[in-house]
C-alpha cells in the first residue's frame, strides 16, 4: 500500500540539529539552527515568562480551547507589538489578526488564503531566504520564484537589482519581505531603500509579505517594526507574519501571527472570517499555554517592560559576539577579513565559507554551520568564541 511513498530526504536545518544533538564531539558548537543560546550557553528562559508563569500556575485555569481565531488578549498585544499601539491602522480596525502555530504557521496559512484568492499569483523571495519559505509556499500550490538580494562577491546587497525586479512584477504578485534581521544573510535593507521600495510595491498593486521572526534582536522592538508600520501609514493593503519564538526563548510553544491589513474595518472582519475558516479545517485552533504567557507578559506593564529589557540584553550580547568573532578573526587572520559580522545584524550571518569548508568546520571542529554558509551567532559566546575563530582561521587559511 505504502510502498510508492519516497523516503524524506530531510529538512537542511532540522537535520543538522539532529546530527548536533546525537554528535559526541566535546567542544561541539550549534551555531546551526536559529536558537539563542545565553552566554552560559543554555536557552534561557526569560525572567518575565518565569513570572508570568508563577502568575499562571496560580490562576491554575481549564485547558480550554481557544477559539479558531486565538486568544483575543494575545491578538490584541500582538498587534500592538508589531504596528505600535498608536497605531492608526488598529484605530480604524483594519487588521485582521489571528494567533498561529509559530511563524510557520502563519506563513502557511497566509499562504493558503492567498493561493484561494489570488491563485494565478506568484510569489518572489529574496535570493536566498530561509529555506523553509520555498517549502511552506510550494506546500500551498504556489509558483516561487526569487529576486536579486545578496552579493556573495560583496557579501552585501543587490539593491538595484532587487528594486529592478520588483519593478518588473505583475499585479497582485507577492513579495515575500524580511523587516529585519535578515534570515539568511543577516543584512538588512536601510530605510532610504525601504522609502524606495514601498512606492514601487504600491503602485504595481503587489502584495507584499512582510515576515518578521527576529524583532528586537536587531535595533530594538519597535525600530524593527519600523518597515511594517511606514507601510501601514503608506495605506496600502500587506500581510505580516510574525513570531515570539526568539524573542521570548519560547520555540515549542509556537506562538506567532498572521495579520492582514485591509482598507476598511469591514473588509477586515471579511478576512478574518475566511482565516478562521482556514485554522478550523486544518487545525481547529491554536495552542493555549504559549499565548497565556506571552498576554500575560505583554498585559501586565512591569512584565512587559522587563520583556523589552531582556530583549535588550539578548540583542546586546549578540552584538557584542560579532564584534569580538570579528576582532579575533581579524587578528588571526591579520586582515579586514570578517567586516561583515557588525555590518550585518540579528541572529545571522552570511560567512561566505563554502560547503565543502562548513563540512570540515563541522566534521574536524565540532564547529556547526549551515552548509549555506550561515552562522547563528546567537550561538557563540565567551567560552567558545575562540574555538569558532581559530576553527574558521584554520579554514580561510588553507
Ligand atoms: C532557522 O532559520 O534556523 C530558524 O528559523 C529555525 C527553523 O525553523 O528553521
């Protein structure tokens, strides 16, 4: 019966999580995977989801299930958290909002409304993107195809050409955007470039996807919403996914969002209906615990503000890593061989090692990199910095 199904071949990043953990190399370093690990090389758990948790084992509520749509309080924060509670997009109602599985979820879901209601739409990512866009879009019956965005020969980015090409787009294409922290490369568009690529995606009446999985880890919460929010006050209709997986330490409680913005309240209420519709026929209604935390969090003023502290932290800390993998690569290598680690930001970045040169890192050192070339540099901290560094020496030497 099964017979015909083909064996899986693995997921690039899942796997090498999977063979990190099963390693008995003893210097082994996970800087594979976007996980934030703090500097005692544990995944923390934030101080103010301890709270929120002591806060919920207290109220010691049902298991109930949420309705289809998530949790109104978590929306509510949500989206708060990404346009600004000023903002006038949320004055006029004109998101529709729904709690998701992660950020995956949402991209899934938002994927599969619009491959139902614009199904002769493509979508374009950038050249590269994380590797599970391709797959959750073509999961949903969408044709993918990307635009020019990284310079491997500059390790920077293609703007003209990703703006020519965009340019280029049919109506109603989509545009897969990352807002900040770029996930692969690390490098991110200025807000010059944004103000010339927002009028573009106006006019040719595109539809942008702005996908936003790393906030706070790169300027600060709301500087990195900064793209989202000047295109909800462009007036212009986009869809945004976000997550809390990073920026709350809280990966397996998937608690992310898929929101539309809309030209009126009442066209809102319209997607938001069909959304729902999506979530009952594929799985009923989100995780409760997850979003319990992070309303609790994001609903009591001193835990919130501790969250945006701790988000602070962590996005220090990764800055400080970057700077120090650069000064020890730069003094080992005696070069300006590493620039790219402060100029790039967020979780990643782009080392422009090779494969072949990953493999050995990782088979020789214990040292784990995507074979894309990326680094977690969430991963790194005092204590196995100048492993990476002379591992990666030792390499850009030979
Ligand atoms: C990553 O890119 O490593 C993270 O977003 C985790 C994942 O699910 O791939």
């Amino acid at each position: 019966m099964f017979k015909h199904i083909p064996p899986y071949p693995g997921d690039p990043i899942m796997s090498l999580f999977e063979a990190f953990q099963k390693d008995h190399h003893p210097r082994k370093i996970n800087l594979s995977i976007g996980l934030y690990y703090d500097n005692e090389n544990n995944i923390p758990v934030l101080e103010c989801v301890r709270r929120a948790k002591a806060l919920l084992a207290n109220e010691d509520k049902p298991h109930t299930y949420l309705p289809m749509e998530g949790m109104a309080l978590y929306r509510q924060m949500l989206q708060e958290t990404v346009f600004g509670k000023d903002s006038p997009v949320l004055r006029d109602k004109r998101v529709a909002t729904i709690q998701s599985v992660g950020g995956s979820g949402a991209l899934r879901i938002g994927a599969d409304f619009l491959k139902t209601y614009f199904p002769g739409s493509a979508v374009w990512v950038s050249d590269p993107t994380w590797d599970n866009h391709q797959v959750i879009f073509a999961g949903a019956g969408l044709e993918i195809h990307a635009y020019p965005y990284y310079d491997e020969l500059t390790n920077s980015l293609k703007f003209e050409q990703m703006l020519g090409c965009i340019s280029t787009l049919p109506a109603h294409s989509i545009v897969l955007l990352q807002p900040c922290c770029h996930n692969p490369t690390g490098i991110d568009m200025s807000r010059e470039q944004w103000l010339e690529l927002i009028p573009v995606l106006q006019q040719r009446r595109l539809i942008p996807f702005m996908d936003m999985a790393y906030q706070g880890f790169g300027d600060g919460l709301d500087e990195d919403a900064w793209a989202i929010r000047t295109m909800a006050n462009a007036g212009m209709p986009f869809v945004v996914s976000n997550s809390f997986s990073k920026n709350f330490s809280l990966y397996g409680e998937r608690s992310g969002g898929l929101s539309f913005v809309a030209a009126s309240e009442a066209e809102a209420t319209t997607i938001l209906g069909q959304l729902k519709a999506a979530v009952r026929r594929i799985y009923s209604s989100p995780p409760l615990y997850g979003a319990r935390l992070i309303s609790t969090v994001l609903g009591t003023p001193e835990l919130a503000a501790q969250w945006d502290a701790e988000v602070a932290q962590m996005r220090i800390r990764i800055r400080h890593m970057r700077t120090s993998l650069q000064q020890l690569l730069q003094h080992k290598l005696s070069e300006a061989a590493a620039g790219y680690l402060t100029e790039q930001r967020g979780m990643f970045s782009y080392t422009g090692l090779s494969a072949a040169e990953v493999d050995r890192l990782r088979e020789e050192q214990g040292v784990y990199l995507l074979r894309s070339g990326r680094m977690c540099v969430a991963g790194l901290n005092e204590a196995n910095i100048e492993h990476v560094a002379a591992s990666m020496a030792d390499i850009l030497r030979a």
